[in-house]
C-alpha cells in the first residue's frame, strides 16, 4: 500500500502522452504457475496488436513461434504452421527471439509495464533477462513494482536484478511513507478542502503516512477533525506537538479495510466476495456468470462497488480491485461452505465461456472439491508449461495431479502424471530428477492388475511393428544414420538416452542386445516387477 503500482501507473499515463506505446501486464498470486502470463498479456495489448498485424502480413515465420502464447493466431490465419514442443536448447533460443521479434520491430519507443513483478514466473525474468542483454540499444524500457519483502533469497528475480546491475541497467526506486507534509496534499484532493495543520498531523499518524490507509481513512470517512477531538479526546496516544489534544491511537489497516466493505449493500458486499474468489482482475462475463444475478441488478451492483473505489476498471474489459489488501479482505468474509460454491461456479463459468487457463481453472476447482476435474486441468496445465520449456512450473502441475489422483485411489493416473513429469525433467536435462520420476510412476502403474499381468507375458512373444512407409536400414539406438534417426527416436525415447560423452545409455531399460538371427532389438526393463522384454525383429516388419 506505500503506492507503487499508482506511481508507476502515473508514468505509464504521462509516456503514452508523449506518443510513446505502453503495455501493461500485472501478476496475481497464480501467475507463477502461468509461464509467460505476462508476455501474452503484453502481446495481447492494443499497442502490440498492430505490430502483431505487420509481422503475420509479412508472413513472418516468427509467428508462429509467437503462437505458443497466443494460440487465437492460429484461427486467425489458419495458414500459419503449429508450433512444435520445446524439446531442445536452441528451440527455446528460437522461441526467445521470436517473442522479442513484436517488441523491437519499429524505433518506436515502448513502455513494457509488469505489476508485482515478485509473483513473476522465472521463463518470464528469464526472457527479459535474454531481451535487456541481446538488445542494449533497443528503445524499450521494462517498469516493474515489487514488494521487497516478498523477494527471498533465491528467488529468480535477484538473478536478474544482480545480472541488471553489472551492466548498469538496473535502476531501483525505493518508496517510503509519506511525510506530514506530502499527506495533507494527497488529502487535499480526496477531503475536498484544505486540511488544519492539526488535521494533517492526526492524519498522519493515523495513517503511519501509508498512502493506501491514507486513501481507505479518508474514504471510509475516519478523517479526524478537530470537533472530533474537542467532543472526543483520547488521553491514551502521544502529545500533539501542534495543539494540546491528544491524538487517537492509530487503527489498524485491517480494520479499516473492513469497515470500508461495511459500507457496501449487502448486494454490494456480496458481489465482492464473488469477485474476490475470482481473483485480483476478472470480467463481468465471468462474474455475472458466478453470482447468479440478473442484467439489470448485477449492473447495479457493479456500479456501487465501482462508485465506491471498492473496484475499477482494467484495460477494455476486465476489472479488478483499486488494491489487493481489498480483495484479500473480501474473500476471507466467505465462510468455508460459500467458498467452495462460489469456486465451482466460477470455475464452470470459466470452463464454459472458455476464458481460462488451466491452472487457474484447476485451482477453482480444487478449492470447489471437485478433485476429479481439478486433476484434469492440472495436467492440462503441466503439458501446457512443458510445451513451452517451463520445467519449473510442469513440476508443480504435474506432483498437484499425482497428489489428487493417488489420495482418489487412482495410481494408473498418477503414474501417467510421474511419467509426465519425468519427460519434463529429461527435457530440462535434469537426469537424476527424471530418473526419480520414473521410477516413482513404475511403482504406481505397478499396482495395476492390467500392468502386472503384462509385467507376466512371456519373454518371447513378439509384437508386430508396422510402418506405412521405408523399411528403417536400422534400429540401433547407437547408430548415426539420419534417415532412420525419427523412428529410432520414437521407439527408444524413454528406453534409452544420451550420455554427456553422445553415448547410448540405458535409461528405463536395463540393457539390449543384437541377436545373431537379424537386426532385432532386445530390451529389458529396469524394474523386477516389469520383467517382460519387448522385441522389435526385421521378420515382424509388415510396411
């Protein structure tokens, strides 16, 4: 509440006078589930659109890249190419220049502005970590807030501000609370009239010259004035230095807060809470939906909370709360049966009007106790994050499924989910990690019936692979031959993997062998409880 996000805000204003374009991206309390969250809502942004516009009419093949975010370009020109999982180091290089590729396209001066940057996701610091480095000279300049208490010692943002720094590009504004002074200005505007030396000083000690308790005493209407005083005193506080009063002790910003919302109908107040669950920004779409009203009393409703400063309004569409400690104090007026309510109506209106991403989606609907589609999402949110090399956030999404989908007594599904995960680890050439996911997902599958009575098939059977196109010359794992390498690549990726020397090592198998009879592969798994060997033989070839 010290005032950053107004401040920066202010800024924002006064550089999209000067002809400069501005985009505005802001992180809640879920962005760093969501990789890229705020470059898609930079990309989706009227000063972005138009550059977006030029690069898909010059069939730029960046575009498509760009399409990892914002997958509505792919309806919108039908003959741009999907893009491919992030499966490689130089993939990601790609992807990286071509997400800068809008930015830096004109020499026209842009203003890249991201709120809470501490709830920052790390792929997000990690690209503007590239961008600032790979183009010095560009005419850009990123403006972050962050709460500095939020910021832990490992947290990925103290990489980038420390990489910042060496170059010189890194330039911090630290805010304080406000002097005496400076708060009888900012309550001049909101009071309407001048304030008393006395008043001001009262008001600054009540307000601890937080602008945001600042703004919120005198909203509520908790100036002190000095006819309070007289028919009032409280001999409790410290001396005025400015009269022989006595000042009221300040109160707490909660409390405050609270009886701000107090203030609301109960339409009002209620809305609220529907609003808070949504989150920090919302649409009307989304909460007409949630709180069930009709047209005529949710546009009511919404006006209230509007004209009271409770929310405003966030870009062309969407809204949000002036502050999140408003927010905040909304949802914990919801008792615990109303909260699971208001998260499955707000997590079906978000699943049917298809405005979701699906780890927000899952959240709702973990918080509603419906595990069941709460497990789905979680998934659908970790393949989105290692599609795009988010490893780090693949790694939450896919450990909440497991935990779900083992607690519902569901093991082949959370098995799915380990072995997910550990194709993440694999791509981010986390080994040992990959390996421990593996290994975890084998001892889920290994309790199914279906997988132990394939665990019991006899060594010899064989099954039959059948291609529709050039029998391979080979099937070695081993082998450097470019016109087999994408079948090889499928029928081994798991099985075997390369070693930091480009040797072929065992991975889930245990070892193979070549047999004297022909080109066959034979190959056993690691685990005693997954005994069976599975064969591949030129003879059972059928093209």
């Amino acid at each position: 509440g010290i005032g950053a996000t107004r401040l920066a805000e202010e800024l924002v204003t006064w550089i999209g006078r000067q002809g400069s374009d501005v985009a505005v991206a802001h992180c809640d309390p879920a962005s760093s589930l969501m990789p890229y969250a705020p470059i898609a809502e930079w990309l989706r942004s009227p000063a972005l659109r138009p550059r977006l516009a030029a690069l898909a009419r010059g069939r730029n093949p960046r575009l498509s890249e760009v399409a990892r975010l914002l997958p509505e370009l792919l309806a919108e020109h039908p003959n741009l190419p999907a893009p491919t999982p992030l499966a490689e180091d130089w993939q990601r290089q790609r992807f990286f220049e071509a997400l800068a590729a809008p930015f830096l396209m004109t020499t026209r001066p842009l203003l890249l502005m991201v709120d809470d940057l501490h709830r920052c996701d790390r792929e997000t610091l990690d690209w503007l970590d590239w961008l600032l480095r790979a183009t010095p000279a560009a005419p850009l300049l990123v403006l972050g807030t962050a709460r500095r208490d939020e910021i832990h010692d490992d947290h990925p943002l103290n990489g980038l501000r420390r990489a910042l720094q060496e170059l010189g590009r890194w330039h911090e504004v630290s805010l304080g609370p406000l002097s005496v002074v400076e708060t009888a200005e900012l309550a001049v505007g909101l009071a309407g009239r001048e304030l008393t030396p006395c008043e001001a000083r009262h008001l600054h000690y009540d307000s601890e010259g937080n602008p945001l308790f600042l703004v919120e005493t005198l909203r509520a209407g908790l100036l002190t004035t000095s006819e309070s005083l007289d028919a009032d005193p409280d001999f409790s506080g410290p001396l005025c230095l400015l009269c022989p009063r006595r000042i009221t002790p300040p109160s707490k910003v909660q409390a405050v807060i609270e009886q701000r919302l107090a203030q609301l109908s109960p339409a009002g107040r209620s809305l609220a809470r529907v609003a808070a669950v949504i989150g920090r920004q919302f649409t009307l779409d989304i909460l007409q939906q949630a709180s069930g009203l009709d047209e005529s009393a949710f546009v009511a409703t919404v006006d209230e909370l509007w004209r009271c400063g409770i929310v405003r309004e966030q870009g062309a569409e969407g809204y949000d709360f002036s502050h999140d400690k408003l927010r905040a104090a909304a949802y914990a007026e919801v008792s615990p049966p109303q909260r699971r309510l208001i998260h499955r109506r707000v997590a079906r209106a978000l699943e049917e009007m298809k405005a979701f991403v699906p780890a927000v989606l899952a959240h709702h609907y973990e918080e509603a106790g419906d595990d069941e589609r709460a497990a789905i999402f979680w998934l659908q949110a970790g393949d989105e994050a290692r599609a795009v090399g988010a490893h780090v956030e693949a790694d939450v999404c896919y450990h909440r499924a497991g935990a779900i989908l083992q607690a519902r007594g569901d093991h082949a599904g959370a098995g799915q989910a380990m072995m997910k995960l550990g194709m993440a680890h694999h791509a981010a050439f986390d080994f040992s990690a990959a390996e421990a996911a593996y290994a975890e997902g084998f001892d889920l599958l290994a309790r199914q019936q279906a997988w132990q009575a394939a665990a019991g098939m006899a060594s010899g059977q064989l099954a039959t692979l059948r291609l529709a196109r050039l029998i391979p010359r080979t099937l070695d794992p081993a082998a450097d031959d470019g016109r087999d390498a994408w079948l090889i690549d499928q029928l081994f990726a798991g099985l075997v993997r390369e070693g930091r020397d480009m040797t072929i090592l065992p991975d889930v198998a245990r070892d193979w062998q070549i047999e004297d009879g022909g080109p066959a592969r034979d190959l056993g798994q690691r685990r005693p409880a997954s005994a069976a060997r599975a064969r591949a033989s030129s003879s059972a070839w059928r093209p």
